[in-house]
C-alpha cells in the first residue's frame, strides 16, 4: 500500500472545502448558502449516477408527457426534476424554485422557506440522452433581500443580480463548473471518492478563440434582416478571413453545456440566434441564457443578446426565452460591431 499517496489524496481541494473556505471570507455569514450549494452538489451527484445507469434502469425514453415547452420529455428529465426540487426544499434555504420542466413556479412552504431563489434547468439536452452525448444541470441562485412574502419579482431580475451559477455536465466525466461571484472554477467528480475535487482552478476563457459553434443548418431560418445578415456575414468571416488568418473551426454539439463548456476552456464563440420557429430565441433567459452568461463574464468573456449585454435583461416572464451569443470578448466584439453596421442600414 502507497501511504504517502493515500496521503496526498486527503489533502484535495474538494467543493465542499472550496464552499467553506469562501464561507470563512464573511465572518457574518451563517452558513446558509454553503448548506444550499451542498444540496446542489447532492443533486448533481443523485443526477449523474441515474445518467450513468440510464441505459440499464431503463431510464431511456419518453415518459409520455410533454412539458411546458411544448418538448417531449424524457423519463430521466422528470426524474432530475424531482431529485432537484426535493433536494432544493429540503436544505431549507429557498422560497422559489423555477424549473424548465414546471410550468410554474415552486413556492416553498413557510416552515421550510430561506432567502435563495433558485432557477435551473434539470437536465438540459436531454434529446441527446438515446445517443450518449454530454447532458448537463445549469442554475442560478437569487437572494430576496427583504424578508417579505416571495413573490415572482423576487425571481424575474436582471442576471447581474445572481449570486452565484453554475453547471454539472454529466459526461466522459461529471464535471462541475461554480462561480459565486469571484471567478469559476471547475470541479470533477471522483468516484471511489465521491466527491468533486477542484481540477480546473480560476478558468480564464482565451481573450480570441479558434471556434465556432451555431447550428449552421438553421441559416435558413435565421430571424429579421439585422440579425441574417450580421450572422452571415460573421460565419461567412470565420470561413474565409480576409485579414490572411487562420479560418475558424466549427464545432457545435447541439447540448449546450457542452457547448459552452468547450468555450469556456478553448475559447471562441457560441451563437444561438432568434430563428422564424422562434422569434425571440430558443434558450430560456433565466437558467441557461443568465447562469452560463454569469460564467462567461466571470471567465472574462461576453454575453450579448443581439440588443444589449445578457445579463442586463430584465424578464418578464419565468419561461422568456432570447437569442444569446457568448465567449471570447474579441469574438463578441465582432458580432456586436456586424450587428450595430447592420442595424445602422435599417
């Protein structure tokens, strides 16, 4: 037996000394948020092995409903679903629960209400299940500042309200992406220990990337003249460069944790535009388009949404969806000067 190795593995950066370790910066901090983060870690652990075991506990599959997006869904969709909800309620730290699957919004009972709202996305790409592409859980967390009775203002506030977001991919391995407000850093799950342990320590997304990623295929159908023709014109450039550089790469998975995680690491930019089947974009602002565009400026990149900066939007709604573009700030950039030559025309 290695002991000194064995010693060596008690002495990781797991999430949770991670969480403690920031809790310790607040000498006034009760422990409220660190006991909710360690509840989403739980869930993502109970999401991840039913993922894993899919296949095998015949999880694969519709379960014969469809949700309030108008998407089949998929039996482990509700099963993450509820492992999040009843994780969720359980730490008794939240009040609301916004959920991709549920039409409306989850009030938690008083005598288990804290003062975090919580919105998310259970197992977001979960068309991708049958084919074992990555699959993942995104989330953001509020605070209500005021102890009132939590109404949905509470929840309906710009992204750059959030406390904190993050994402679980559950994939070659289950990796966990967090950012309370100070940076993001990644955090991959051990199996015979059970736990994350920080493996990618204050992620900086490369200022230019070499990537692209749309659904190319869906050009067609790309929504008003503004956005056509800026888009074109931008994929049209990532082709054939005209400065004499290096043509881009595209890469697009059609998951968006995955997605967006490769830009994270590698750079580049993700596109995913308002279309002619939806107007106002596909991807819901409150927990994909606010948590991931948190990550991504807090990476040192950019979210914009084809009018403003992401994280600016105030929704209206609790399902409002929009069209979002994030990663590398020199990418953004670009797409942001095609759009406003664009809109200049108009």
């Amino acid at each position: 037996m290695d002991h000194a190795a064995d010693a060596h593995r008690t002495d990781l950066m797991t999430i949770t000394r991670y969480v403690l370790n920031e809790q310790s910066k607040y000498p006034e901090s009760r422990g409220d948020f660190t006991i909710l983060l360690n509840h989403i870690v739980l869930g993502c652990k109970f999401v991840c092995s039913a993922v894993n075991k899919a296949g095998l506990a015949k999880l694969i599959g519709l379960a014969g409903e469809t949700n309030v997006q108008g998407e089949e869904q998929k039996k482990l969709d509700v099963l993450s679903n509820e492992v999040f909800i009843k994780s969720l309620v359980s730490s008794g730290r939240t009040c609301i629960l916004v959920s991709e699957e549920d039409e409306e919004a989850t009030f938690v009972e008083p005598s288990k209400r804290g003062k975090y709202c919580v919105v998310f996305d259970p197992l977001d790409g979960s068309s991708n299940i049958d084919c074992a592409v990555s699959i993942g859980t995104i989330f953001g967390i509020y605070m209500v500042k005021d102890s009132h009775e939590p109404t949905l203002d509470d929840v309906l506030q710009p992204g750059k309200h959030m406390l904190a977001a993050g994402y679980c991919m559950y994939g070659s391995s289950c990796t966990l992406v967090l950012s309370t407000g100070e940076g993001v850093h990644g955090f991959t799950l051990d199996p015979s220990l059970g736990e994350f342990i920080l493996t990618h320590p204050d992620i900086k997304i490369p200022k230019k990337g070499k990537i692209y990623s749309v659904n190319e295929g869906n050009a067609k159908n790309w929504d008003g003249p503004t956005a056509k023709y800026a888009l074109i014109k931008y994929v049209e450039k990532c082709k054939f460069p005209k400065d004499g550089s290096s043509s881009k790469s595209l890469r697009y998975i059609g998951s968006m944790v995955a997605d967006v995680h490769r830009t994270l690491l590698y750079g580049g930019i993700f596109l995913y535009p308002a279309d002619k089947k939806s107007p106002n974009g596909k991807l819901r602002v409150l927990y994909e388009v606010f948590p991931m565009s948190f990550l991504t400026e807090q990476a040192g990149g950019q979210a914009f949404t084809g009018k403003q900066r992401a994280l600016d939007l105030v929704p209206t709604k609790i399902h409002e969806r929009s069209p979002i573009f994030l990663g590398s700030y020199d990418d953004v950039e670009e797409i942001k000067a095609l759009y406003a030559a664009e809109g200049k025309k108009e």
